[in-house]
C-alpha cells in the first residue's frame, strides 16, 4: 500500500513514506498514522537519544526538527526489511545525516511477506558473497544477491540445494527495491508483462 522513498529537500536527503495511490503528497505520511502510538513513542525516543549523540559531537551546529514525525522509511539487511528513522544535521558548514533503526516489526500493510525459509548464516556459507536473499512462501525457491549476480536455488529442507539451478548478471550498484512473489494466473501475467517491456528468459546453468 506504500512506497518507501528518499527525497531532496533544500541539499538535505530525507526519508517519506507515501501511499502509493498518493505519491505527488507534499509530504509523507506520520509515523503514528502508520504504527499508532505505540510506533509514535519509539520513534520519538530512538530519534531523541540519536540527536543526544549527535549533540555531544564537535562540529554539529544544527540539527533538523521533526515535528512531523514523517523523516523515517526502509532499509534491507541480512533478508530482512527494517524500519528506520532519519536525522539530517549540518557539521561546521557541510550538511550530512544520521540514520536509526526503529525497534518494531513493519506492519502488514507496508510488508506483506518477510520470511525467510533458509537461515541467513546457511545462506552466506553457501554464498560467501550474499548481501541480499528472498524466498519463495512455499519455500522451495530462494534468490540470492551478491555484488553482481542473482542467483536462484531450489530449497531442500530448510537449506539452498547444490548448485544454483540459473544465475542472473547485475550492473554493479544494481540494487532491489521491491519484490512481490505471484502464484496461480498471476505468474503468467508477470511474465507477458515483463516479456513486452523486453525481458529475457532465465536459463538454466549447466552441471547437476
């Protein structure tokens, strides 16, 4: 139901979360609106003791308020989406920003699906170069990001089986902002729409 974004506002990069039916807003949704008090209240304290620190800082000579509640988004780490809050700040005469990881679980409507069926230290023995991985619901498919591949694996167990059944190449800085997993007549319509937008067929790589 929402995009996370970065936006520019007067040489400073600050976080928004807009509705995705409402994304020229002006400004991004409340924390609060989207986590209630509860989410409000752990914002407000994680922000609180980031700025502390920045405060005791040489250097610091302002730091952006945030009345709004509104400076927060998402971030990717170890397969797991987490929600994180932003302060942006000046030292001496060069703006720059802090960011904050927000203790809360993202709620549904923002992240539907957030599991992962292989644990993510099995995952990095597999693939010593993994810096992102998804899988499938019914837990039988797992992609796997390094620096300049995807791979796809079958999942046997609760473990990525052998060799990777195929293998994607990445432009360096390729990075993965949404993934969204479809079944039943979905996953044919996916692939004529990605196909009429000049996708290529995944093949699949040799050996066992």
């Amino acid at each position: 139901d929402y995009l996370s974004l970065e936006i520019e506002i007067a040489g400073r990069n600050e976080l928004r979360v807009l509705p995705v039916d409402k994304i020229t807003l002006p400004a991004g949704i409340n924390i609060g609106d989207l986590l209630g008090v509860k989410g409000s209240e752990i914002y407000r304290n994680a922000r609180e003791e980031t700025v502390n620190q920045l405060r005791s800082q040489p250097g610091v000579t302002w730091i952006a308020e945030d009345r709004n509640e509104e400076n927060f988004g998402l971030r990717r780490k170890n397969g797991h989406w987490y929600l994180i809050g932003r302060i942006n700040y000046q030292r001496e005469s060069f703006l720059s920003q802090q960011d904050f990881q927000l203790n809360i679980i993202p709620p549904a409507n923002l992240i539907v699906y957030d599991t992962l069926a292989v644990n993510w230290q099995q995952i990095k023995d597999c693939v010593p170069g993994a810096l992102d991985a998804f899988t499938s619901p019914n837990k039988d498919l797992a992609l796997v990001k390094t620096k300049n591949k995807m791979y796809i694996y079958f999942i046997e167990g609760e473990h990525l089986a052998g060799r990777p059944m195929a293998e994607i190449e990445l432009a360096e800085g390729t990075d993965i902002i949404m993934a969204e997993w479809a079944t039943s007549s979905y996953v044919d319509n996916w692939e004529k729409a990605f196909l009429a937008y000049g996708a290529e067929a995944v093949t699949k790589t040799a050996g066992p």
